[in-house]
C-alpha cells in the first residue's frame, strides 16, 4: 500500500498541477482578449489531438517496460525503453514538420471559416506549438518509462519546475514585453524542451531500473518495435478518434461565435481539472496492472483494479466539488465576458452533478485492461461511443433543435454512461486476463 500510494500521489499532482498551470495560461491568455483566446483555443484542439497520441506511444513504452519489470529482466526493459525513444522520436519530428508546413490548410479544413483576428492568432500559436512536439513526445515517453518502474517522483518534479518556467514564461512575454499569444507559445516552447532535458539527463544514470543511454549505438529492433506498437496504435487510434470527435464538435461549437468559443474553452479546462485524480489513478493502475501481469499474478491484478476504481471514484467527488467551489472567481479573474461566463457557469453545473456519477466506470478500468494487453477492446468500445454518442447526438442536438454549447456535454454524459456499462461488463467477464503482452 506504501508503495502504491508513493506511485499514485506524484502521479495525481503532476496531472493536477499542469491542469491548473494550463488553467492559469488560458486566464492570462484570455486577458489579451477574445479573439487571443478563441485562436488558442482552436489550435489546443488540434494539439491535444497530437499529444494523445504522443501520450498512446507513451502508453505502448509503459505497458512493455512493466511487464519487464514484473518479469525481472532489466535488460528487456531497458531495450524496450530505446526503442520507445528511437520511435516517438522520429514520428514526433515528421508531425512538427507537417504541422508547420500546413498549419493554415489544417486550421481551415477542420474549422472552416473562421474569424480573420481569430485565425491569425491561432496560425501564431499554432508554429511555436509545432515546434515544440519533439521535446513534448520524448518527455511524455521518459516520464513513461519512468512510471513504469514505480518512480514517478521525478517526472512530477520535472513537470512542476517546467509549469512554474511556462508561468513566469508567460507572465513576462506577455505582460512586460506585450508578445500576446505568440509569448504564450514561446513560453510553452522554453518549458517543454526543459522538460525534455531534464528527463533524459536523469535516465542516462546508471543507478535505476530502467537507463537510457549510448544513443549513438541505438539500433531499431524490429520485433520489439512492433511489441510497442502493438500496444500504442490501439491506444493511439482510440485517444486520435477521441481528439477527432472533440474537433468536429469544436468545429460546430466555433460556428456559434466567440463568445461561445471562448465559453466552451474554459468549461474544457475545468473539466479536465476535476478530472485530473481519475486520470492519475488510471496511469497508476497501468503500472501496476502491468507488473503484476507480467509476473504472473492476475488475482492481484484484478484486485487493484477495484480498488483504484474506488478511490478514483471518491477523488473524483471531491475534485467537482472544489473545481465548482471555484468557478465564479475563475470566470472573474479571467476577465471573461459576461455572456461567456454565464454559459461556463451553466455547463459546469451539469458537469459537478453527471460526472461522480459515470465518469469512473467509463475511464479508469480501461486502463487496467490496456495494461493487460486488452487494447484492442478498449478501442473499438471508444471509437464506437465516441462517435455514435458524443459526437452525432451533439450534431443531432445542434442541428435539429437549434441547442447551444449544452449539446456537446449531453453528448458526452451519453458516452460516459455507455462505457461504463460496457467496461465493468468486460471486466467482469475476464477475457481481459487471458492476455498476453510478451511472449515467453
């Protein structure tokens, strides 16, 4: 229990710190106006699509690496741990050039027409951000590789020194030196390389589980590549269809005006906020599950995932609570525009009484089963409600009855409900154990 608390408790303020960072950024953001906002707000869209699947090749690193662990080979470990860094690696600096060659079209076709102050705001942010998807992927899979050996103490402390430097970051080139959005990205940009140093500077040292060094002498290794992968595509097809439903709802969401936009960005980063110890214990229970399965003790598996399943589920009340307990200040201090903040205010109501009630079942046992090999379930099962709830009921919602931004969040209850149904029936059932990552 010590050790599982020692894993999960960095985990959870990592996670709730770049929250609450990101929710900081977007409020001095939203101080340099509307349309600085809503461009933003646009091109998160689009990144968050990226660093899902930068987060899915994570996953793949994450899942292999623990059942090394479990197994108690380091060498297969620390292999899998460079093939991981030669795959993101590359794939990371084929998207930041086909995203700054495009930046434009990308934005054009996925969000149409769109405001001239609007766009050009988001084609600025959007090249620093692109600039910045190395740094980001590479960290994302060393802060994995990490985890994966129960050390999540240092990509926490990494993730804080690099909030605190994308904050000062922030505060400077856009208040002292008037940069606007294009100091936001600068800052961003500074940050995430930091991390990317940081990280791998520390898996060079030869005194862990995991070391990552001698890059030079790095060869791919086909056949544990394809292991990884077999892992991170399933995952990654399932977060870039989760992406791509947020943005052909973004995209019907950015035809109601700023206001609106600029409303249904910020009710985004409280979602994400209240959601933040759900996700932590997700990420914890993959390193666990993943050991435990890679030594062979599926009971104890099962068993840690009912009981991180409740106590995401109590994190998860609480955090609505505190996260709706603060909701007016934020909408004040972010200088939101009255119309704006009454919509934030009126979707994050029914978000705090939905989500205790769904959100855990259709989220964290997932993880678990990832963890054992079980992706190809878990992403059929997303992609499936995903796009028949989330997605086409908001559309039918917009179109049919003329609803406004609530329609995205009915969607999504609809999608929450379903997953949880179908996730805890396949957890119940047991097929998920019958897995196997690596093959003896």
């Amino acid at each position: 229990n010590k050790a599982l608390v020692a894993l999960l408790i960095p985990i959870v303020v990592e996670q709730l710190l770049n929250s609450f960072m990101g929710m900081i950024d977007t409020m001095m953001v939203s101080n340099v106006g509307s349309e600085a906002l809503s461009g933003v707000s646009l091109v998160d869209s689009v990144n968050n699509l990226i660093v899902q699947l930068f987060s899915a090749m994570a996953t793949g690193a994450a899942i292999v690496c623990s059942h090394y662990v479990g197994m108690r080979d380091k060498e297969g470990a620390n292999n899998a741990a460079k093939q991981v860094v030669i795959s993101v690696g590359v794939i990371a600096l084929v998207i930041t050039v086909f995203g700054i060659t495009f930046r434009r079209q990308i934005l054009g076709i996925i969000f149409g027409q769109i405001e001239p102050g609007v766009m050009e705001n988001a084609v600025i942010y959007f090249f620093f951000t692109a600039l910045s998807y190395p740094f980001l992927a590479l960290f994302s899979a060393g802060s994995a590789i990490f985890r994966s050996c129960g050390n999540s103490r240092y990509p926490m402390t990494v993730s804080v020194i690099s909030n605190v430097i994308n904050i000062i970051g922030n505060y400077i080139l856009i208040f002292t030196f008037d940069m606007g959005v294009t100091g936001a990205a600068i800052a961003t940009l500074i940050s995430r390389i930091f991390c990317m140093v940081a990280v791998y500077v520390a898996l060079a040292k030869p005194r862990q589980d995991i070391v990552v060094n001698d890059y030079m002498n790095i060869r791919p290794d086909w056949s544990l590549i394809k292991t990884i992968l077999a892992i991170g595509i399933p995952s990654g097809i399932e977060n870039s269809m989760f992406q791509f439903g947020k943005l052909a709802i973004q995209s019907t969401v950015s035809t109601m005006g700023t206001a609106v936009i600029a409303a249904q960005a910020m009710t985004n980063i409280l979602e994400g906020l209240n959601g933040i110890f759900g996700i932590g214990v997700g990420m914890c229970l993959m390193t666990v599950v993943g050991q435990c399965m890679g030594a062979g003790r599926k009971e104890e598996a099962r068993y840690y995932i009912i009981k991180l399943c409740i106590i995401a589920e109590v994190g998860i009340t609480i955090s609505c609570l505190l996260v709706y307990a603060m909701l007016r200040p934020v909408t004040v201090i972010a200088g939101m525009e009255s119309t704006s903040a009454a919509l934030c205010i009126e979707m994050m109501t029914a978000i705090t009484i939905v989500k205790p009630l769904i959100w855990t079942g259709s989220f964290v046992p997932a993880y678990g089963l990832r963890a054992a090999g079980d992706v190809r379930f878990s992403m059929t099962t997303s992609i499936i409600t995903m796009w028949g709830c989330r997605v086409a009921l908001c559309i039918f919602l917009v179109r049919t009855y003329n609803m406004g931004p609530m329609a995205v969040w009915y969607g999504m209850f609809a999608d929450w409900a379903l997953r949880s149904v179908i996730f805890f029936s396949r957890f119940l059932s047991g097929k998920w154990m019958k897995k196997e990552v690596i093959k003896n």
